[in-house]
C-alpha cells in the first residue's frame, strides 16, 4: 500500500478529466478529482451542449419559413431569449448532476474547490493538503478577449448564453468554430448579426473550398461578413455600443463577442512549484503518454494545446486510465479524427484538406459537387450543398471528405470509420447509395474534377 493518501489526483472535471478518474477508480485507484466551478467543464456547460441546443433553436427560425413551401401556411411564432437560455440552465444543471454521480459512482472523491500543486506529490485545496502518487492536470482552457481600448465592454462565449436581454444587434469577432457558430445562432433567432475577422478568409486550416462555400452560404442566411477587418475601440453610447472599426466605419450593437482563441487554463495552478514545462503558446508541455517534464504530474486536453475537441480529450482520459491503471498500454490515435462546425448549413471534415494532401502525397485526385438540396426544390430556398473527396492517385486511398450542408456532422461521422479502415475512391463507387438523400453524393461522384 502507497503511503500517499491518493494514487491519482486530477486537477478540473472537464470531459478529459472526469474520464480519466472514472476510469482509473473503476481499475481499483484512489482517486480524487477537485472542481472549483462546474462539474462537466466547458463542453457541458459553456461549449459543445449549450451551443448545440442553441443551434437547435436557431434552426426553427428557418424551417418555418420554409414550411410554407409544403404547404404550412402560418405567421412566423414570436421567439422568447428567456424560454431558451431559463431551459438551456435547466438542462445543464440536470448534466451537472449526472457527471457528480458518475463519478461518486466509480468511487473517486470529489472536492469542490479551485487546487493548486504544492509540490510533485501534493496538492492544496484551500487550507487542506493532500497526497498523491500522480497528478494530472485537465484544467482546460479559456476564453481571450485581447486588451483593446473598450475591451472591457466585450462577452466571451462563456458569457454569451446567459445574456440578460437578447441583443437584436450583435457584432462578433474571430473566424474560428466559435465565432461562425454564434454567428449562426443569432442571425438565425433574428438578431442583426455582424461577423467581423481580420484574415482574408475565415476558418482557417479547413479546406479553402469549404472555406469559400461557407462564407457564400452564410451570407445567404443574412450574416454581414466582413473580412480584412477588426475593432479599433468599444465605447459606451447610452444604452449601446458603439464599435470603431480598423477601416474607419462604426457600427451599432448591444453586445460584443470576442471569440477570438481560448489559452490554457493554468491561472494559479502552482506550477511554479514544479519542474512542468510551457510551451511557447502557454500551454502544458507532455509526450506521447501525457506526462510532463515532471515524472508525477500529467496532463491532457485542452490545457495542452493539441487538438482541442471534446471526444480527443475524452480518448486521452480513457488512454491515461489504462495506461497508468490498468496495465494495458494505449496511445491515443490521431489519424482521421472528424469535426463539424454547427454554423447553417453544417460543415462536416475529416482527413487532410486538398492542400495538405498535395503537400503529403503529391499526386492526387479530387470529386467535387455542389447542389440543392432536395429540401430546398419546394422550400425556395437557394441553399447549395457542397462535397469534396480528396484521393491519393497512387494507392486510391480516399484521404479526405468535406462537407457544407444539412446533417454534414452526422454523414461524416460514418465516413470516417470507413477511411480509418483505408476505405478506396473504388469502394466509394461500389457502394450503394441511399436514395433520395444528401450522403448519396459521396458514393455517386465519378468524374475527377479540373480546372477549366
């Protein structure tokens, strides 16, 4: 028996975190986990559920409009920013629970309060030390807003559900997952939507056709996409806000959002009592088996700067476990790990874009296609659809598949487990489609496309 107090103690009770301590108790551990805000971490209560159930609302706003095409002739309903974000607290408190007994569940011990390392086998919550064989840290990260003239006036996405009023005019900077998702939202619960980003084009690292379909599309739905741009100041204007702009113009708006990039979350965290090395970017250096430049102390998701999507850091948790609890070795794979971005319509990506495969395998071939939606014949909507295969010419191994359209996420998730198998652009086209839907395009496209 140790004569530490725990075997493992894990810092934040995100997605990472809480797997790795279910994992390792329900291996036989000592395990405590410490929290100092909520249970569940940013996915659950300001990330991915939140956001998910707001994209949900968004969507009636449209579909609506689009009924009257099928015959459903009615007044578009009033929308209600209490009903939706009153419900959406309802919910998140109901997860807030249910992730307290999971773990209570397995046995780990929970201790609510904010933890920081005193040493490589201890660590303090408020005035109580405790002791540990190993550390792992899955803090997470948060929200940046950069210091600006009137930065003080702007919201973060952990700040943006839970507006007190609905701001009819939201102005939005950043061109990432977070600000198009939000983007998406407001325009479509009816807000005057203006998405600002200081690049040429947003979302960058996906691929360029995708990227260029995408701002299109959403300037369909209504979203001032303004490119090449950013905010100068933020000054009070009565009951408003009024934004400079770094072009001299000036809009009006009655919230801000700064969704520009998330750092580690490493404040007061005590690192300084230990030998863990930060990266160049803030974030916690580790190897392959997450541990950092001290032999005690781990760590995983997103305080470490990788791939920053919940099911990664749920992946790692579940690898750490086993690793270090239940004697069965395992790294986490990174190959082909698919992600949507929920903005309207939905992109769905996994695998290399055209330009990383080109860098990668050299010579390549490549299926495009862009169409309405059958959806679309009778609502009257010009919503295009847009697919892209991205194939090595030498193996036929189909490498990477985007995707701009309704249900992108659900279709791509299939999709990847049949290029993790090293799925072929001839198995594509042996496949039999489902027919009349979106995702029979993927297996229908047989003319490599070229530049004409």
């Amino acid at each position: 028996m140790s004569n530490f107090e725990f075997d493992l103690f894990v810092i934040g009770a995100g997605s990472g975190g809480v797997r790795a301590a279910r994992m390792a108790a329900g291996f036989g551990a000592r395990v405590a986990i410490a929290e100092d805000r909520y249970m569940g971490g940013t996915c659950v209560n300001v990330g991915c559920v939140p956001k998910k159930l707001y994209v949900y609302a968004a969507q009636y706003g449209k579909g609506f409009h689009d009924a009257r095409g099928f015959g459903w002739e009615s007044e578009q309903p009033h929308f209600e920013w209490a009903t939706l974000r009153d419900n959406k607290k309802t919910e998140i408190s109901r997860l807030n629970l249910i992730y307290r007994d999971l773990l209570g569940g397995a046995n780990a011990q929970i201790i609510d309060g904010r933890a920081s390392i005193v040493d490589a086998n201890t660590v303090a919550v408020g005035n109580k030390h405790y002791t540990t064989e190993k550390i792992l840290i899955a803090t997470g990260g948060w929200p940046h807003i950069p210091d600006f003239e009137g930065s003080e006036y702007a919201v973060s996405s952990n700040e943006i559900f839970d507006l007190k009023s609905f701001p009819q005019r939201l102005v939005i900077v950043g061109g990432g997952y977070i600000a198009v998702e939000f983007a998406g939202i407001f325009n479509g619960l009816g807000a005057q939507t203006t998405q600002l980003y200081r690049g040429p084009l947003f979302l960058r690292g996906f691929d360029a056709d995708i990227r260029a379909h995408a701002a299109q599309e959403i300037r369909k739905r209504g979203v001032d996409l303004r490119f090449e741009v950013n905010v100068q100041t933020i000054t009070p204007d009565g009951e408003n806000l009024k934004v400079r702009l770094t072009d001299g113009s000036e809009l009006q708006a009655d919230a801000v959002l700064y969704a520009t990039g998330r750092k580690a979350n490493l404040e007061g965290l005590g690192l300084e009592n230990v030998n863990v090395r930060i990266s160049e970017h803030g974030a916690v250096t580790v190897d392959e088996a997450f541990c950092t430049s001290e032999p005690t102390i781990f760590a995983l998701g997103d305080v470490t700067g990788g791939i920053e999507l919940t099911p990664v850091a749920l992946a790692q948790g579940m690898a750490f476990a086993r690793s270090n609890f239940g004697s069965l070795e395992q790294q986490v794979d990174y190959d082909f790990i698919p992600t949507a971005v929920f903005c309207q319509p939905t992109i769905g990506t996994v695998g290399f874009t055209e330009e990383e495969a080109r860098a990668k395998f050299g010579d390549i071939r490549l299926f495009k296609s862009s169409f309405r939606p059958m959806k679309h014949t009778l609502s009257g909507s010009d919503e295009k659809a847009f697919m892209k295969i991205v194939v090595d010419a030498n193996t036929d191994r189909v490498v990477g598949v985007h995707m701009m359209g309704p249900d992108a996420g659900e279709i791509l998730q299939g999709i990847a487990i049949a290029m993790r198998a090293g799925a072929t652009k001839a198995l594509f086209d042996t496949t039999i489609g489902i027919h009349p839907t979106t995702a029979e395009e993927l297996v229908t496209m047989r003319e490599p496309w070229t530049e004409s």
